[in-house]
C-alpha cells in the first residue's frame, strides 16, 4: 500500500467532529478537485504492508481510525486493512471522493462519501449506485462553492431520499463560503442536513499538516 502519512489528532469533519482519531492517509488521487486541500498527497508515499499499518495503529491506543487520501480506494488492499482493523476493535471509516464502488468494503466499515458537486469540477465522475449502499451509519458529504453548489445538494438530498438513509454533511468550502452564509441558506430551505466544518482548520493553522 502507498502510505503518505499516518498520525493521531482529532477527526476534523463528519458526525465524528471533534473526536480523538488515527488518520491513515494514503497517496495519489484520480480525481482534480477545486477545492483540494491535500494536492501533497497526489505523488509521494511509500510502499508499507497491511499488517505494519495494522501494529502502528495499534500501537497508538485510539479506537477510532479514518482512512483517507488522496483516494484510499485506489489501494487494492483496502479491504483487507479494514477488515484487519475491525478485528482488532477499531471503529474504522473511510473518506471516498464517490467515484470509486464501495461494495468491495467490508460489512462494519463506516464510509463518509464526498458527493463532488459541479463547483468541484468533478461531478460528473461521481459512482452513482454508491448511494444505495449507504446505511445510517455512513454519511454523505458535499462541499459547496456557492449558492449554486447549495441548491444543487439541496436537491439531490429530497429526490434521492438521503435524509432519511444516512447523515447529510454540508460543507463551506473553506475561504469560498462564510460557514454563517450556508447556515442562512440551510435554514431557508429547510434542509436536513448537519453543517459540517472542518474544525481542524480552526483549531491550528489552516495550512499546517498532520494534525
């Protein structure tokens, strides 16, 4: 597996905010989004096995483990990492851009979904049938660019029925959209969704890595 960087902090975004967290990142990315905040991921990393990911999670003593990237899906051993990861009692999730199949995951994975939006530029990539594999313990993530960003989500969150199937995050891309702005827009519409910001930003520095 490609490794860009592992370490322990809080889990910055989803219905996990705020908790202590293991991040496992991986390297490269298939996807170009507007928005990325870790392009440093694209290139890099180095070749580890599943079972060292596995004793240096262990080693660090938290439960919960988010697998990133980059696409972590572009990892052919990513379901045997999770499944290694759930035997050891970890409360294992795993950030996908939504355009790779999730069904090859392990049952007992939490998959949080980055449903790209047209101001990511990728939208069009997006895997589709991943949203009725979705349960109420996954989530559903879009980031918005603008108000045209909002109604589009807004209205895939009705027609696809998500409120009902999963958590619905909205997020402010970070320096595009005041988090007060889609809050307004939320409230108006009425949208059942959670406003998710990505607290690490504003806990240290934006740009500082690893934490």
């Amino acid at each position: 597996m490609k490794l860009y960087e592992i370490y322990t902090s809080i889990q910055g975004e989803t219905q996990f905010a705020g908790l202590p967290c293991t991040l496992v990142r991986f390297a490269a990315c298939d996807l170009r989004c507007s928005y990325c905040d870790t392009e440093y991921a694209f290139t890099g990393g180095q070749d580890v096995t599943v079972d060292s990911i596995v004793r240096d999670v262990e080693a660090r003593g938290v439960p919960l483990v988010l697998l990133t990237g980059g696409e972590p899906l572009l990892q052919r051993e990513l379901p045997a990492l999770c499944a290694a990861l759930l035997e050891q009692k970890h409360e294992v999730m795993i950030e996908t851009g939504g355009h790779r199949d999730v069904s090859t995951l392990p049952a007992g994975v939490v998959i949080i979904l980055d449903v790209k939006t047209p101001g990511s530029g990728e939208s069009a990539k997006m895997c589709w049938p991943n949203l009725e594999r979705l349960g109420p313990r996954d989530a559903v993530k879009f980031v918005v660019c603008d108000e045209a960003d909002f109604v589009w989500a807004r209205d895939l969150i009705a027609e696809r029925g998500l409120g009902g199937r999963c958590n619905v995050l909205l997020s402010p891309s970070f320096g595009q959209v005041e988090p007060s702005t889609l809050v307004t827009w939320m409230l108006r519409d009425k949208v059942p969704a959670r406003l998710n910001l990505q607290i690490h930003k504003y806990v240290w520095p934006p740009e500082t890595r690893g934490v």
